[in-house]
C-alpha cells in the first residue's frame, strides 16, 4: 500500500479480501488433504511468501496466485521430506524377526 492509500481505500479494502479468498481456499484444502497440522504450516509458509513479494501496491489474482504456488511447493518439499524420512525408519507395526528365526530362515 503506497502513502496515499488508507486502510479505508476501496482499492485496498479490495485487495484484502482477494487475498483472504486465496488464502482461505488454499489453507482449506491443504486442511481437507493432509490435516489440520499441514494447513497451520501451509498457513505459515503463505503468509512469508507474501512477505517476500516486492510490492503488491498494484496486485491482481495472479500476484495472489503465484505466492499460493510458492507456498504449495514449499509443502510439497515438507510431504517430500517426511516420506523420505518415514521410508527410513522401520515400521513400529513390523517386529524384527527373533534369533532363532533368522538361524531357521539361513539353514533351511
């Protein structure tokens, strides 16, 4: 907003409520994908990709849109992460087979 908008502007009373529009849809379905969890963070990382935008003095849906974009990869790279990490480890649902098992399973 420049110094001779008001937070009353039309214009910019305009802007907000694109940008809570865009904001809501894509928090509510990152909520109805991955969980109340994903769409706090997905919250989080929307809102610093907005910070990171230069100027939004003259933003249209696709300004609004491209930090949407930022904010889903970051997500993405978030969904990537734990899956790798949860391939790592073993699953708490699989016990290790025994000694004698494992001495069975080599003889025969």
């Amino acid at each position: 907003m420049n110094k001779s908008e008001s937070s009353y502007s039309p214009v910019y009373a305009n802007r907000v409520t694109t940008a809570e529009r865009e904001l809501g849809a894509f928090i509510g379905a990152v909520a109805e994908l991955y969980g109340p969890e994903q769409a706090r963070l997905s919250a989080d990382d929307w809102l610093n990709e907005l910070a990171l935008v230069d100027s939004l003095t003259s933003s249209t849906s696709r300004d609004w849109r491209r930090v949407t974009v930022a904010a889903s990869a970051r997500l993405a790279n978030r969904l990537a992460a734990a899956s790798a990490e949860a391939s790592k480890t073993p699953s708490s649902n699989i016990s290790p087979l025994p000694d004698w098992c494992a001495g069975l399973m080599a003889a025969g």
